[in-house]
C-alpha cells in the first residue's frame, strides 16, 4: 500500500507542476503571436523544432536507457560511473551538432523560412543543442531515483525563468533574439541547479564507454526516437512553410500548441509511469506492474476525452484571447488534431509496454514507418487542401499508430477497456450539449470559459457516475491513498 499511496502521491506533484507548466506555455502563446506576428512567429517555430530534433539525436536513445535500467538501483559506485560517461558522450555529440548548425545555419535558414535573415538566429540557437542534452539528462536521472519533488521543483524553476525573461525581452523589443537569449540564460540556471540536486546520487568518476554499452544497445535503435517524434509533430510545419510560407505555419503552429496541452493531461502519469514499471520489473513485481498501468490508462482518458471536447468547442472564444485575429483560422484545426492527439497517447502507453519487454528496434520501425507516412500525406494533401490537409494527416497517422498500440497493449496482457471509454464519450458528448447552450451566455468571454469549464466537468462526471463509468469508491480510495502519511507499513497492496 505504502508503495501506491508514493506513485499517487508523485503523480500528483507532477500533475501539479505540470498544470503550471502548461499555465506557461499557455501565456507563452499569446506572448509571443502578439509580439512577434505570424511571419516571426512561424520562424521561431521552425527554429525551435530544429533544434529539438537534433537535442533528441544527440543523446543516441540513453534517457530511454537511464529510466531503463538506473531505476530501482542501489550500486551507487556503478550508477555513477555509467551517468558521468552517458553525459560525456551525449556532451560531446551535443557539441559537434551545435557547431554543423551554426556552420550550416544561413542554408538551412533559406530552406526552412524561405529567408536569409533568420540565420543569425539559427546560428544563436545552435547552441541551446548542447544546453537542451544536459538538461534532459539530469532530469531523466531524477526521474529514474523517483526524486519527483526535485524533478518538479527544477521544472517550475525554468518555466519561471523562461516566460519572465521572454517577457522582459520581448519588451525591449528583441523578438526572436530575445527568446533564445532567454532559453539560453535559463538552462544555463537550471543545469547549475541540477547538478546541486543530484550529486548525492553519485561521486565524480572516470568515464568509461564499455561499461554502458549495455545502454547504447537498448537505447541506440531509440536513437531516433525523439527525432522521429518531433519529425511527426513537426515535419508538417516544415512542408506548409516549403508551400505555403511561414505565416500559415505560424497559424497552424497555434492550433498544433493548444491541441499539445491534451497531451500534458497525460504527461505526469507518463512521467512517473515508466520509471515505476521500470522498478518493479527489475525487482520481479509483475503482478504490480499490471496495476500500474491499468490504472494510470484509465484515470488518463478518463480526462483526456472530455478536454478534447471542451477544447474543441471553446477553441473560437481562446484563440481571440491567446493571439490576434490573423490567427482566428487555427480553430477548424483544434478537433482533428486535437482527435489524433487521443490516439497518440495510446501509442505513448505501447512505446512503454516495448520498452520493458526490451523490443525497442520494434518502436523505432513502427515509428520510421509513421514518419514516412505522415511525410508523403502532407507532400499530396498540403497543396490542394493547404493547413488543413496537414492537420487531416497528422490525424491519420495518429490514427494507424493508435490501431498498432492497441494490439500491442492487447498482446501484452493489458486491458483496453473498451466499455470505459465508450461511457467517456457518451458522458462527453453529454457535457459538449451543455457547453454548447452555455455559449449564448451574455456574460464577459472569460467569466463566460470559467464558467463553462466547472459546469462542464460537473455534468461529465455526474454523467460517468450514472454510467456507472466511475464509482464513488475509486475516488475516495484515491483521495484516502494520497493524504494517508503513516500507518500504511503493515498493510498489503
């Protein structure tokens, strides 16, 4: 018991952390459309995926490999030397990325912006590479010691930093510059921190190559994991500035950023999920495992489901608020995005399922697989059907990838709990009537949201209990798991 009461508990910090993370990123959105415009904001979107894509390639699949096999560990001689080489070597392939950039930077500016000027700005950003692989790592470290409070703590400590120094900036009238300084000086900060935070884990040692070879082979086919994930969610961007200039992927970036904060409902269950899978795999706990994960993909569709809804029926009064009115197009986006985000997550939950069964080449075909599909959509569709086509491609591909998902859960012994989610919609659709009249209220447009948000989840989850989707006893054992501190030792799970 002792042991579900800390896994609520740390998917609560994180839940925490998470929605005033997602507050940032939310305030960041009008920020900058308002300062920059569709043309500028749209090369920092570009500038910004690039430099995710190589951050993720640069550390060859060993996060991946650190949740994998640092969690639940207690050799701390051996833990230390293996997290010191894994950082030398990602450092290092960090740099040399860092430098191919800047080298490179006017090129890939003329193909990315269909301008020159932005060069200068890749050439600054080419450095955040180096900055973006450390972060990642000690943050993944964290994750894989359980140190949720640490991991959440640092977390805040950048978004802080990021939106009041952007602000500050974008004041002084910096634009793009400005951001970048801003991600610059930030994870500077934080790393400093990091490295405070987590050096009782392990003492300074030599780095040796050979010992994590054991991580470079699980984590090597997961090398273009990340890459091919940010591929997809940003591979469309990349054809509509080819076609259609950066100010149609400035406004499809907005709708492609309000559609992503569904997926930060499931972000900290995912966070602490692997890690605890991890855990008690390596300790032999199957059975607690299974229990895990059963639970953390109810409890996740249980809000993701009607977010998207809400989202998506609201999304005409948000953006007027967020952006200026050139932005106004970004809302027909939100429920086909917003719909392929859905079946995203379940594939995000089969990644998880691989990697503990050690099938990571298995992730990274499927995934190259996703990529080239989701390319050649947009290469036919963008063209007749400009951002549309791309979101219909994005939704397609999320589509296949959450068909796949659900016979590789189904094959892993999990249950898909069909019937569950079918009472989600229906509670939804329930709640979508209600929002709908709750629209020709003649109140202010915010109180207007406020409003229709509470009175929206009370009648969905009034509609799940009479479903019999949820029962009251769920809850409180939850409530009961998560604010019991002592007591719990002699207990059983």
């Amino acid at each position: 018991m002792v042991k579900y009461q800390r896994f609520i508990k740390n998917v609560g910090l994180m839940g925490i952390a998470q929605f005033i993370l997602n507050i940032q990123v939310f305030l960041l959105i009008p920020i900058m459309t308002k300062f920059l415009g569709a043309y500028n904001y749209g090369i920092w979107s570009q500038i910004k995926i690039t430099i995710l894509l190589l951050s993720g390639l640069a550390m060859f699949g060993f996060n991946a490999s650190i949740l994998r096999f640092i969690s639940g560990r207690k050799d701390k001689k051996k833990v230390s030397k293996e997290f010191i080489s894994i950082l030398s070597l990602c450092g290092l392939s960090a740099l040399i990325l860092s430098l191919l950039i800047f080298l490179f930077s006017n090129k890939l500016s003329l193909i990315l912006t269909h301008s020159l000027q932005a060069g200068i700005f890749f050439k600054l950003a080419a450095i955040l590479i180096f900055f973006n692989v450390l972060y990642s790592l000690f943050l993944y470290f964290l994750r894989a010691k359980e140190n949720i409070k640490i991991f959440s703590l640092i977390e805040l400590i950048r978004a802080v930093l990021e939106i009041s120094l952007i602000y500050i900036l974008l004041l002084k009238g910096y634009d793009i510059l400005g951001i970048i300084i801003a991600y610059i000086v930030t994870k500077i900060i934080v790393i400093l921190f990091s490295i405070t935070q987590t050096k009782k884990y392990f003492k300074l040692q030599k780095p040796s190559f050979k010992i994590i070879k054991p991580y470079l082979f699980f984590g090597l086919p997961l090398m273009f994991l990340p890459f091919l994930n940010i591929l997809i969610q940003g591979g469309d961007k990349y054809v509509i500035g080819y076609f259609l200039g950066a100010k149609q992927v400035g406004i499809y970036a907005l709708a492609y950023s309000l559609t992503w904060i569904l997926q930060e409902v499931f972000r900290p269950i995912n966070m602490v999920l692997l890690p605890k899978l991890s855990s008690a795999i390596n300790n032999n706990q199957i059975k607690e495992s299974k229990i895990y994960f059963n639970y953390s993909y109810k409890y996740t569709f249980l809000l993701l489901i009607p977010s998207l809804f809400g989202l998506s029926l609201l999304a005409n009064y948000i953006i007027p608020l967020i952006a200026t009115s050139e932005f106004i197009g970004a809302s027909k986006l939100i429920p086909i995005l917003g719909a392929g985000m859905l079946f995203s997550v379940i594939w995000t939950f089969a990644t998880i399922i691989l990697q503990l069964q050690g099938k990571t080449k298995n992730i990274l075909i499927i995934l190259l697989s996703l990529t080239l599909l989701n390319f050649l959509l947009n290469i036919l569709l963008v063209p007749f059907l400009q951002i549309n086509g791309a979101a219909i491609s994005t939704l397609i591909t999320f589509v296949i990838s959450g068909i796949i998902a659900m016979r590789i859960i189904h094959k892993a012994g999990m249950d898909l709990m069909p019937k569950f989610i079918g009472k989600s919609v229906i509670a939804s659709l329930i709640m979508g009537i209600v929002i709908w009249y709750l629209k020709f209220l003649n109140i202010n447009v915010i109180l207007k949201i406020i409003v229709i948000i509470i009175l929206g989840g009370l009648v969905y989850l009034i509609s799940m209990f009479l479903l019999k989707g949820i029962q009251m006893q769920e809850l409180v054992k939850i409530i009961r798991l998560g604010i019991k501190r002592k007591g719990l030792k002699n207990e059983n799970p």
